[in-house]
C-alpha cells in the first residue's frame, strides 16, 4: 500500500484539469480492477450493503496473503497501484454471477436490515485489453438501486461519508467507495490494518448532510488525516463526476 500513501498528497495538490491528463500513460497498458456487483432481480440487494460489501472486497484482494511479496497476486497488484487505481465496476446475475468465482478475487456478503444479503466480487486487476470474456460481457452500466436509510453507522468501523452534492450510480459509488478503503489502508499502521483485516474489513456507508459534508471536507488533506482521522477520494473525473471532485471522505473509527 506504500505506493498510495506516498501518493495521496500530491494527488490532492494538482489543479483540478491536471487529474484527468492520461498523456503520461501507455494505452495498451492500462490496468483496472474489475469490481463484479451481484444485481438479481429478485431479490434485488439494497444500495447500502451492496457498497459495504464493494468497500470491503476491494481492500481485501490488496491486502490478502497472496498480494504480499512472493505471492501469487503481487505482481499484478504492484503493478496496478503504481499507477491510477482504476475501477470498473460490472453487474452480474446468475450464471454469470457464478461464472466469476472461478477467477481470482474476493468475494464479500453484507447482510442488509430487511433480510437480504449484498454480495460483490473484487478480481484481481489486469490490463484492461486483457479482461477475460468472463468479465468483458458483463454490462458496466444499466442498472441502479434506490436510495435508502440505514440508520447511525455501527461504532467501531471506518465510515465512508458519500459526497452528498453529487449523483453518482451504484456502479460509480462502488468504486469509489472501494478507492476509499485502499487509501485508509495505506495509511493505517500495520497493527491496525490486522485489526482491520480481522473483522473482514467491515465499514459503513453513509451519505452526510451537506451541512455535515462540509464541516468534515479538509483545506488539507494530509493535516485532515493527521488531525482527524479523514481521508479524501479525490476522483479523475473520467466517468460521471468533474475532475477533481471529491467523491468519498473515510473517517477512521
């Protein structure tokens, strides 16, 4: 997780047009992490748990065993995080939901208040020119789930504040939420990252009110986290939101 922490500073001190310039980029090595959202139809999961459940898979699949040096997704992980943490979120049902959980990855299940569970499934990232067909069918947009109301976020657990001033899709919010654990990861010591890691990387999403959004979004970003425990997600502005825009605010427990 080094690599974003070292990062994260000079991501929040370029201008806003500066975010968005890929120029520096070879096209043909573009690399994303594809985040797969089990959307059935009935019974359809609720939006809370489902981004819960995003959150946690993606910080999962960077810090399991096998990320580690010598193991088995380290290179691929290391080389994803050297550069942008794509995300592209895809939703799956059935037997296409199945058929992903023979490719590497991790698979978190939320339950939600009203009985059903959420389930995602994080892959390990690859070039995206080299998805396999498994996930390339899978559609990335389509499908969204109303807003609902989960109540006061449980004690103990990040919190993974939605930026209120803006529209963004399940599929938007999922890989920005999942954004939001990797870099509180990053900067959590290793002690905590255990604790983290124990309790399966469990958090909270909730949407602030815009009162509350902006007594929380930080001048600074490294003194918000030093001071208070927050750190920002700034977006590139690639899909859905301007360039520089934040999108998530994770407070630490």
């Amino acid at each position: 997780m080094a690599p974003l922490a070292a990062r994260y500073a000079a991501w929040h001190g370029l201008p806003a047009h500066a975010v968005a310039d890929v120029r520096d980029e070879d096209p043909n090595d573009v690399r994303a992490m594809p985040v797969i959202l089990r959307l059935e139809r009935d019974p359809a999961p609720s939006r809370t748990p489902l981004l819960e459940a995003a959150a946690a898979a993606a910080v999962a699949v960077c810090l399991d065993p096998r990320a580690e040096p010598g193991g088995e997704w380290h290179d691929a992980v290391a080389a994803w995080m050297s550069g942008r943490i794509r995300k592209v979120a895809r939703r799956a049902r059935g037997a296409h939901w199945r058929a992903v959980q023979d490719l590497p990855g991790v698979t978190v299940v939320v339950p939600g208040s009203d009985g059903t569970s959420a389930e995602v499934r994080a892959l390990l990232p690859c070039r995206v020119s080299e998805l396999p067909k498994t996930v390339s069918r899978l559609q990335v947009s389509g499908s969204d789930l109303p807003a609902d109301s989960p109540g006061p976020p449980p004690p103990g657990v990040p919190v993974l504040w939605l930026n209120p001033k803006v529209e963004m899709t399940v599929g938007k919010a999922a890989a920005q939420v999942g954004h939001a654990t990797m870099l509180l990861a990053a900067v959590l010591d290793f002690e905590q990252r255990a604790v983290w890691a124990r309790g399966g990387f469990r958090c909270a999403v909730r949407t602030p009110s815009a009162e509350r959004w902006a007594s929380m979004l930080p001048a600074d970003p490294a003194a918000a986290w030093r001071d208070r425990g927050i750190i920002a997600v700034r977006d590139a502005g690639f899909t859905e939101v301007d360039p520089g825009t934040i999108t998530v605010l994770a407070e630490a427990p």
